[in-house]
C-alpha cells in the first residue's frame, strides 16, 4: 500500500473518531437540557389543568400565587404537583449521559491526539533529514 494511502486511511479514522465523540457529547448535552428543563420550568397539573411551580421552586412557598383555592384544595394541589412530575425522565436522562458524556470525551481525545502525534512525528522526521 502507498504511504500516502496509510497517511489518509490514518487520518480519515482519525476523523471518524473525532466525530463519533462530538456526537455522544452532542446527545449528552441533548440528556442534560431535557433534565434542567423538567426541573426548572414550570408545567401544568394534568388531574386539575392548574399550574405548577418547577420542581426546583417547589419548596419555596412565597413562589405559588393565590389561584383563589381554599386551604385544604391548595395543598391536595401542591400534592398533586409534586406527585405529577415524572422524575424517572430526567434521572434517566442524566444517568444515561454519563457513559454517553465519557465515552464522546475519550473517542474525540484519541482522535484529536492521534493526529497532533503523528504531526508531531512528521515535523520530527523533518527536523532530522
């Protein structure tokens, strides 16, 4: 095989590599958005078609308006918020990030540094003749 046909095999793995690991950081980013957004951004009660606070806010209780509820449908409100937000999404999410944000940080670092040493190399073989 030509020299010139292993430098651009060498390279275009190199690139697939590179690649491939943007990707997973770009799903891992995906994963990461999906979950601060299901905590911090208020959703609707599906059982009343009432507001609730995020999940972030929901402890702070000067953050829920007067909605004109009495006292005990207030709170069976608040209950019904805390229990209607699916947490198994984002705890999914962002346990399936990490191997997914690992793996695209390794796969672009091998990448990225196969081909800084074979330039390294190039130069170094350079330098000598």
């Amino acid at each position: 095989m030509h020299l010139l046909a292993v430098e651009q095999e060498f390279r275009s793995r190199s690139d697939r590599l590179k690649a491939w690991g943007i990707g997973l950081l770009v799903v891992a980013g995906l994963l990461w958005v999906y979950a601060a957004w299901s905590m911090f951004v208020p959703y609707t009660d599906h059982h009343w078609s009432k507001g609730c606070a995020a999940p972030a806010f929901a402890d702070r209780k000067d953050l829920y308006v007067d909605d004109g509820l009495p006292d005990g449908d207030r709170q069976d409100h608040l209950e019904r918020c805390a229990a209607s937000r699916d947490w198994p999404g984002p705890v999914s999410a962002l346990v399936l990030s990490t191997p997914l944000g690992v793996g695209g940080a390794l796969l672009f670092a091998v990448g990225a540094t196969a081909v800084r040493l074979r330039e390294h190399d190039d130069l170094r073989a350079r330098a000598e003749t």
